[in-house]
C-alpha cells in the first residue's frame, strides 16, 4: 500500500493523476460517486483547471477544479477566503487529512476526491483516456485540418446570428445607428479581454455611438470615455496626482461636460494583475483613436453610423495583395504626446511603450468581431459578395497569438509544433473546447467521430 510516508508527490503530479482518470467512476471521501468526464483546461491563476465537467448523479456539473498534495493544503494556503474560487465544483487532494468537505468563501461546500482512496492506494499515472488525445497518430493531417476549418466556420456564422439578433432593424442596418452601435459594441468587448469584458460593453451603452460621434476633437472623445468609465486621476482616490498638460485638459473638459452621464466607477474595472500594455485606459484611449480616424472623414453620416461606414469602406477596398496587412494596418494605433510613454495616467515607462492597438490586438478584433460582422451585413443587405469577401478573409487570416485555449487544446490534441494553422483552424480549436469538451460530448465531437473505429 502506498502512503504519504513511503511517497512525495507535487502538486503538479497530482494534477496529472487528475487529467487522466477519464472515464472512471470513483468515490469521493463522503461516499459520492464521481465520473470525470472532462477534466478541465490548466488555468495559470486561481483555480487549477477551469471549465471541468464532472458527473455526480444524473445531471452534469461544471466549473473549476482545484488540486492539492493534501486537501488542507485548501485552508493553509487561504483559499476559503478567496471568492476567486466560488466557482469549485470539486475538491481534488492526493490525501484527505482534514476530514471535512471543503468550504467556499460563499459558504457553500464542495466534496473531496482523495486520489489515493479513489485510486485503491495506487498513486501511478494512468492511461490517457481522452478519445482524442494525440489525434495525429489516428487521422491524416489533411483531415485534422478540414475539420478544423468546419469547425472555425461554424464558429464564425454563430457570432454572425449574435451579430444579426442584436440589429433591431434590419431593414435599415445600413444607415441605422443601431447597426452601428452593434458593432462598436463588439470592438468594446473586444477591446475589455476577459477580466474587462462587462466594464467595456457597459461603457458603450453610457457612452453610445450617437453621441460620441458628434464631439469634436480626439481629446473631448477621450475625456468624455474615460470620465464616463470613472477612470480619471481626480476619480481615482488612489491614483497619484498626475501633474501633466494633458491630464489637465481632460480634466477641464470632463468637468464640463460630466452632468450628461452617469459615470461609472473605478471599483467597476480589473486594474490589478493585467499586463500594462491591456490596461483599460490604454484600450479606451485606443477606441478614441478609431473614432478620430474614422467618424471625422464621414462627417456627412448620420451619428451613430460613421465608424461603420468607415470600416466597411476598409473591408470592402482591402487590396487582393497583402489584405490581411491592410486591414492590420486600418485598425492598428500608435498613439502621440502624452500616450507615448505611458500605460496609465502617472504611470510611464523609460522609453516609449508600446502601440495602443497593436497586430496581435488587432486580428482579434477582425477576426472575431469586424469579419462575423460584415458577414451578417453582406447577409442582411443581400449582398453575397460581401459574405463571400469576409468568408474568405477569415479562412485565410493568418495565426494569431495563442490564447489559454488554444493553447490547451493543442497540448491536447497534440498539436504543438504544427505549422500551417491558421487563425480559422485556431477558431476551430476553441469551437470544439467550448461545444464539446467542457461540455462533456466527447460522443458527439467531430473529432472523436471521425477517428471513431467502424
């Protein structure tokens, strides 16, 4: 019989015991049964492994996973007073040694598997059991691929229908402020990440398209987006005054024009544990630009419809030669003064920083929301060539930067070092994470299905 004293595992080890009981039914350390149906994708902070489904009975359950040597390791390093972790769905320790189920900082418990009971003492790797793990040594590239491709398509016509269900009138999406509103919308969420999603498209229903448009001059837009998001130094009790010109005039301009809103507030934003150069301030200072570039040369649009137009203009003229480049270039922005050098008011850097909107940024926002976009109004304007034009973009936009999934996926799938991927394939990957494994339908996965023995 294997015990603590004859065997010291990491944490990392457990873990690894954890992703490959696929499959198994084990008992938990108050007799539940448990079935790992997905374990879940490696999370770098908070919880170990997020998006994990498990099966306790007959409903599936999914949420996070947390791993742990011991399971008092759980108290001892603080996570009961961690709404971080909230979303546990199950406890997993190699041994139990605190005889209790595990307390949420919401109150609520979650059961215990203790590995090592589970596993009738026997604290060895198993097998992989994931039916598509190391899917190259079971189908051709050729097909991997085509898979992958259908797969980003689909993902790509889903965002499409959200895109379509969002215009209240599509019979005047064209000119319509709504369509408009539609899709800076998409850029604000777009430009939020994750942890700033919801602040950003709250943003962009106090400050809406009809009447950022109108305002003349990048700084006025910029002063009125940031007062509005509560994110200016004399909003900030915090914030170290930041003696600047340009700091000074937006605070002019925000205090002349604040009674037209209801500002949100700092406490609202994930400000903390964010790389620099995605701090909302920056991305929102970034948005101004757009709107410079783009609603100043079509002044003659109604409001609420000049980045539209500008950026339909865009996709439509990219040139058959280098389109993805140019439609980098038609969205990438650099930034001037004051924005130079700094990722946040009073926070600069030795040298200039980075650009405000950089490729990396930029594909993301064509892939995900400018494309799926022009699709829906191509589809909504019965113009076909315009859904061929955005279709074809999209199959052929190169590899994006990875992601937590799709980093995931490919250490899943096997796929690291694969070349030619594009950023269609990489769609594909996340498609199939989010509709099939945290789900829990490996049954149902094209993946699975393909390579499924007759």
């Amino acid at each position: 019989m294997v015990t603590r004293k004859r065997i010291e595992l990491t944490e990392e080890q457990v873990a690894r015991v954890w992703q490959q009981v696929i499959g198994r039914e084990l008992t938990g350390t108050e007799g539940q049964r448990i079935t790992v149906v997905y374990p879940g994708r490696i999370n770098g902070n908070g919880p170990d492994f997020r998006d994990a489904v498990i099966a306790g009975g007959p409903d599936l359950m999914r949420g996070d996973v947390e791993v742990h040597t011991r399971s008092g390791d759980w108290y001892r390093h603080g996570h009961h007073r961690d709404s971080e972790y909230n979303n546990i769905i199950l406890h997993v320790a190699m041994w139990h040694d605190c005889h209790s189920a595990t307390l949420l900082q919401s109150g609520r418990t979650v059961p215990v598997l203790g590995l090592a009971q589970a596993l009738q003492h026997q604290a060895y790797l198993l097998p992989p059991r994931l039916p598509c793990f190391r899917v190259l040594h079971r189908m051709d590239r050729t097909t991997l691929t085509g898979l992958l491709k259908a797969a980003g398509e689909e993902r790509f016509r889903q965002k499409a229908m959200r895109f379509q269900s969002e215009i209240l009138r599509p019979d005047m999406f064209i000119t319509h402020p709504a369509a408009g509103q539609v899709l800076y919308r998409g850029m604000m969420r777009a430009l939020g990440y994750s942890k700033n999603t919801k602040p950003f498209e709250e943003l962009s229903s106090r400050v809406p398209l009809t009447s950022l448009e109108p305002e003349e001059g990048l700084t006025r837009r910029q002063a009125l987006l940031l007062g509005t998001a509560g994110l200016l130094p004399s909003q900030r009790p915090c914030l170290a005054a930041a003696d600047d010109e340009k700091v000074h005039t937006l605070e002019r301009i925000w205090r002349s024009i604040r009674s037209r809103v209801e500002p949100m507030s700092e406490r609202d934003w994930r400000l903390s544990h964010i790389y620099p150069n995605n701090s909302p301030v920056r991305r929102i200072v970034a948005q101004s630009y757009l709107l410079e570039r783009y609603c100043t040369l079509r002044c003659r649009e109604p409001a609420g419809s000049r980045l539209m137009a500008g950026l339909l203009e865009l996709v439509q003229e990219v040139p058959a030669q280098g389109p993805h480049r140019a439609l980098a270039d038609g969205l990438a922005v650099t930034g001037d003064g004051y924005w130079q050098c700094h990722f946040d008011f009073g926070a600069s850097g030795r040298t200039r920083t980075s650009s405000l909107l950089g490729n990396g940024k930029t594909g993301e926002i064509l892939v995900n929301v400018l494309l799926p976009f022009f699709f829906t109004l191509g589809k909504l304007a019965g113009r076909p060539d315009l859904m061929q034009k955005t279709m074809e973009l999209h199959h052929s936009y190169p590899k994006l930067a990875e992601n937590e999934i799709t980093r995931h996926m490919a250490g899943q799938l096997g796929l690291e070092g694969l070349s030619g991927l594009t950023a269609c394939h990489q769609q594909g990957l996340i498609h199939i994470f989010r509709d099939y494994c945290r789900e829990g339908r490996c049954s149902s996965c094209p993946l699975t299905r393909e390579t499924r023995p007759a």
